[in-house]
C-alpha cells in the first residue's frame, strides 16, 4: 500500500510584479498556513518518509515550513526541478520515480497541475485544490510504477479554512 498527499503552495505574495512567477514568496497567510497544515498533516499521522517539492520559493518555502512540524523534526526536502510548471503525465513520470521502499511521499507543487493530478489519479474529482490545501490517496499497489488513472481513492482532504473532520 502507498499513501501519495498532494499539497498545493501555500498562499505567494504578488506584492512585486517584477519578479518572476519562480521566484514569488509566501505571503503573510501562507507563511501562518503552510505551519498549520503540517500540524494537521501530522495530527493525522500521515509522516511521510520523502518530502518531495518544486524549487520554485513559494513551494521551497512551504515544504520548509511543513517539514518542520512533522514529527517535530525537520525532513529533508528534495527539490525536483520536474514538479515547476509542467504537466501532470510529467508529474506522474517524479511519482514512478519513487524508490519502492518508501510508503509515503508528500508532494508540494503548483495548479492547475496538482488539481489535475489529483483527478487524473483518484475516484473523486474536484473543482480546484485550494491554495494550501492537501489531498492524501491511498493506493492498493506495491510499487509506484503500477499506479492507474482512478487508481486511489481519498484518504483525507483539507485546506486551511477547512479542518480535517477529526472523530
């Protein structure tokens, strides 16, 4: 069994419209949000062993911030150059990367990308991955190479306004 969470940024300040898209911080919300949605991740216990995210620096910067409420340790966040502005068969391409001794992998990257991931791999479908929000799929498969269109079904769900509906 594999558990894949896909989180989109947290919210990018476009204070400076000289800067390039690459380049966009975290604003003030997405530097409190991208804290609380680690803390909601590890409340959960979803720990994954890979953090893997886009270089772009509002998903550095989240992955970062993310990292460090795990487990109340910091991860080690590998930066994939593949997850910055590409399409989701791309995507897909980083996930059958995924050395097969690891079980659960976060990925942090960008719409409408991670939206379309999300419906290209899960039963359920949805409008738009909010701005820091999270969706773990569970898949039924040893090895990351054999994931499937509509192969995972939603495990949890949430975004900063929305909390996860914990018994």
């Amino acid at each position: 069994m594999k558990r894949l969470a896909l989180m989109r940024h947290a919210k990018s300040s476009w204070k400076d419209p000289a800067l390039e898209d690459f380049d966009r911080p975290l604003n003030k919300r997405g530097r409190e949000n991208a804290p609380l949605m680690g803390r909601r991740l590890a409340r959960f216990g979803f720990q994954p062993q890979l953090i893997l995210a886009s270089p772009a620096l509002r998903a550095r910067q989240t992955a970062e911030l993310v990292a460090a409420e795990l487990s109340g340790s910091r991860r080690e966040v590998v930066y994939e150059p593949r997850l910055y502005q590409q399409q989701p068969t791309t995507l897909l391409e980083v996930i059958k990367d995924i050395d097969e001794g690891i079980q659960d992998v976060l990925l942090i990257g960008h719409n409408p990308e991670l939206t379309e991931l999300v419906n290209f791999l899960s039963t359920r479908k949805f409008d738009q991955l909010a701005t820091g929000g999270v969706a773990c799929l569970i898949f039924q498969i040893e090895s990351w190479q054999r994931i499937q269109p509509n192969s995972g079904d939603i495990l949890f769900e949430s975004y900063p306004k929305k909390p996860f509906p914990f018994p």
